[in-house]
C-alpha cells in the first residue's frame, strides 16, 4: 500500500479536479524592465480549468540576481503553500512578479523547484 506523505486536499475533496503538466516544446524567455530574468528549454506547461496556461520555469534557469523573496505567501488546496519573489532591473522594481510551490503537494511535484509569473508585470515570450 502506497500512502503519500503529503497528500492534496484539494484532491482528496474534488478527485475530478484536473491539472495537467506537459513539458514546453520550445524556448519561454522572460523579461523585466529589459532585462532576462529567465530562458529556459525546460519550462513546463500547467493547464487548469478555465484558468490561462502557465508555465513554470526551472529554478536552474531562472537568474534569481533580479529577483527578492517577497513576504507574500498563498495558499491553494490542490497545488500547496506559494512563496513569492519581487523583481528589480534597469532602475525600476515590481512586487510579486514571481511565485512558486518549493513544497508542493504530492500530486504537484513536477513543478516543485520551478517558478511562474505574472504575464501583467513581466514579458513572457514562448517560441516553439
């Protein structure tokens, strides 16, 4: 019997629920006040409900030398605890541009390690 160690509640209170992760066929690049603050041939794709794609960048490929933990943390039952980071480059700064679960619940494991961000306060260009 296999018992997961940190089970989703979301999960467990809406098992049909979907969440699908598929790596991106391509290059997502993401840019702040003109600067690269991640490139990456790895990113992931989430798709969940009716929500717009997300893509999740591996830490490894995001430069975290523009990017400042940020106290803001959520919640959200299926996937877990987000933390949050700001941005600064080129003189100009923005709060929670980025987040990620760094402990997600079993069931989201693939994107533990890897950051999103807001598509309103950064470019994110995904060429396949």
């Amino acid at each position: 019997m296999n018992i997961a160690a940190n089970p989703s509640p979301g999960f467990q209170r809406n098992p049909a629920h979907r969440i699908t992760i598929e790596p991106f066929e391509g290059v997502v690049t993401v840019t702040f006040a003109d600067a690269v603050i991640a490139s990456s041939r790895q990113a992931l794709v989430l798709r969940e409900g009716s929500y717009p794609p997300v893509f999740y960048v591996p830490f490894n490929d995001i430069y975290f030398d523009f990017l400042q933990p940020s106290a803001t943390s959520t919640h959200c039952p299926f996937k877990g605890n987000a933390s949050y980071w700001n941005a600064s480059a080129g003189g100009e700064g923005a709060t929670d541009v980025m987040w990620a679960y760094e402990r997600p619940f079993d069931e989201m494991l693939e994107i533990k390690d890897h950051g999103a961000f807001y598509p309103n306060k950064v470019r994110i260009d995904a060429a396949s």
